[in-house]
C-alpha cells in the first residue's frame, strides 16, 4: 500500500499532471460551449459548410485554375498554395544568399567583410513590414509602365506590373523533358546518398559532379528529344496596355520574395557566421598544413562540421520566412490570410477563418520542422 501513499513521488505526480489535464479539458469546454451559445443567440451559423459555397470573387494571382464560380474551399486552396509557393523559393533563396553573406563576414577581405557586417546590421534592425513597402513601391512607382516596358532579354519585359517572361508552349516533349529532370534529381540524391555510405564504410572518396551533371543534362535532353524536339514558345507580348501571354512575376509577389529573402538572409547570414566559428581553429590549421586552399578547407572541413550547429537556428528562420509571409496582405497578394479574410468577410465565419488560418500555417510549420529534424539528425555526430 506504500506505493499509493501520498508520500510516493510517483503518485503525487500522476495527480498533479490529473489535475492540470482536467482543469485544461474543463477550460477548453466552458470556451466552446460559451462560443456556441454565443453565436447561437446572434442567429450566427457555425461549423465550415460555407467552405462548399460559390466563392463570388476574383483572385488576381492562382497557380491553379480559378474561377469566382468555384468554391471557398478551392479559393482557400489557391491561397495556400500562392503561401507554399513564396515561402518554397524563399527558403532556397535566402538560405543561398545567407550563406555567402555569412561567410563574407569572415573573409579577411576588409572590404567585403564590412560590406557584409553593414547588410547584415541594416537589415536586420529595420521592420520586415517598412522593407516590404519599399520593395513594392520601388517596382510600382520607379518602374515604367507597360507600353514602355524595358525588354532586358527577347522575350523577357520589366515594367510595373511586374516582370514577363516566355513558357515553353503546351507540349509533350516539355513534359516528358520536365519529368526526365525530375527523375535526374532523385537519381542524383539517390547517387549522393550511396557514395556517402560507401567513403563511410571503405573511405573510398570518388567525385560524382560529373554524374550528377550528366543526370542533371542527359535525362531531360532524353525527354526532349523523345517528345518530338519541340521548340515553340509562349512569348509575351504587348496587346493594349498590358502583356498577354508567358509567365508573370507580378509586383506583389516579386516585392514579397524579395522582402522575404533580404530580411531572413540577415539572420541566416549571422547563423552561418557563428557556426563557422564555433569550429576550432586547429582544424582550420590542420587542413591548410595538408596543403589545401581556402575555399576548399571552408567546404570540405569547417562547414561539415558547422552544419550541427547551423541547422536548428536556421530551422527556426525557415519558420519565421513562412509565418512572416502572412504580411503578403500589405501589399496584395493573395496568400491564405488574405483570401480567409475575404472570406471570412463575406460569411461572417470568423472563427472558423482564423482556425483555417492557424491550421494551415500549423500543418507548414510543422511539416519543415519534421524535415529539417530529420537532417539535422542525419548530421549529427554518432556516439559509440
């Protein structure tokens, strides 16, 4: 009977923790239940039926089809996706330029290294916010309108409504070259991931650029050519006052990357910075008395090593990239919490908006977290 005695650690631990699920449980249900009745005395419907009801509004920016005809559900769709899609190349871009900044903060190039130390100090200290309407208004003012777009290359316009670009035409051989470069970049990791386990087991180091080159090149040229060849493009061009045809880069979206992009790469560009010096200088020394470069140490040993260091706080700067792309509704462009909004302005479902809202920026947040986990865990170092 001594087990269950109140003077048992154990036992006094299991009613506190008890205690506290009950008194969470008991909360969370005196919230909903007053919110129920609430709504329900205003005559205020609840639940996300709405999401079946035609939508009603246009959406300037859909990586998918999209018409006012289609649901709230697909509106809410398009929105994720156009958060998916800025907050995908703004992790790959800022991830890049932090990198080099970061490194270049250490280069013993007086220069380059204040250089570097002033972007860093200057973006890092200015609202993500302010930065975001700088970038828009220098794409919507300084730039000249469409009729006299500047055509930086055949086919390719800059004016204020954002940058044209040409599309391979709807054919075949594209997708079939699309595919192949798909299947080169699985291949490719696959190869990565073979070669790393055999200089584990063998210490045998092969270099594999080559093959990743010729994956990277000979896959989609093999789709090319097995489609037929194709060469037609969609060019755009001037029609009216505006461009038809080709891809758009439009200001909204050109303006919020960029902003993304400049502000994490700060951040990220100080995580290198500590990482690299957070290796032990005797290994710089060890690698450089081998006879190897610079550049070559930085890659081969330091950043190797660096990577345990760098990857959790960086993690943490992939997720504030994607949670400070809800302030994409500043400038217009339309993200999830820009479309919830409007839909929850014309339902009057606002709780149900704001769960949908916190739901699919929960399922982002977490879905990088599970990933970057698993690298980070990858990386680590294996104790015997």
């Amino acid at each position: 009977m001594s087990r269950l005695s109140w003077s048992n650690p154990s036992v006094r631990s299991a009613v506190y923790q008890a205690v506290a699920l009950a008194a969470v449980a008991g909360l969370a249900w005196f919230l909903v239940s007053n919110t129920l009745a609430n709504l329900a005395a205003r005559n205020i419907s609840s639940g996300f039926g709405f999401l079946g009801r035609e939508a009603g509004f246009a959406i300037g920016e859909a990586p998918i089809r999209y018409d006012p005809q289609d649901t709230y559900a697909r509106a809410i769709l398009v929105g994720l996706l156009n958060t998916l899609r800025v907050a995908a190349a703004g992790i790959v871009l800022a991830t890049i330029l932090g990198t080099v900044v970061g490194i270049a903060r250490l280069s013993r190039n007086w220069l380059v290294a204040r250089l570097a130390s002033v972007y860093v100090e200057l973006m890092r200290n200015t609202p993500l916010l302010l930065q975001l309407f700088l970038w828009y208004a220098l794409i919507t003012e300084t730039l000249p309108p469409a009729r006299q777009a500047l055509e930086l290359l055949p086919g390719v316009f800059l004016s204020n409504r954002g940058i044209k670009l040409p599309l391979p035409a709807d054919h075949p051989g594209f997708d079939l070259a699309a595919a192949g470069f798909a299947l080169a970049v699985v291949l490719a990791l696959a190869l990565a991931h073979w070669m790393r386990r055999r200089q584990q087991h063998s210490g045998d180091v092969r270099p594999i650029a080559h093959w990743v080159v010729a994956l990277l090149v000979g896959l989609p040229l093999a789709g090319w050519l097995a489609g037929g060849a194709p060469v037609q493009l969609d060019v755009p061009h001037l029609q009216g006052f505006g461009f038809i045809g080709g891809a758009t880069l439009t200001p909204e979206f050109t303006a919020l990357l960029f902003g993304l992009v400049i502000y994490t790469a700060a951040f990220i560009a100080e995580v290198v910075r500590a990482g690299i010096q957070s290796v032990n200088r005797g290994q710089w020394e060890a690698a450089e008395s081998l006879g190897l470069r610079r550049g070559k140490v930085l890659r081969l040993v330091v950043l190797p090593q660096a990577l345990r260091v760098i990857i959790p706080p960086v993690t943490s700067q992939y997720l504030n990239l994607t949670k400070n792309s809800s302030l994409a509704v500043a400038i217009g462009y339309p993200d999830i919490v820009s479309i919830a909004n409007t839909t929850l302005n014309q339902t009057g479902q606002a709780i149900e908006g704001v769960l949908i809202i916190m739901a699919a920026y929960l399922a982002v947040s977490l879905t990088i977290s599970v990933l970057m986990n698993l690298y980070n865990r990858r990386m680590a170092l294996v104790e015997r």
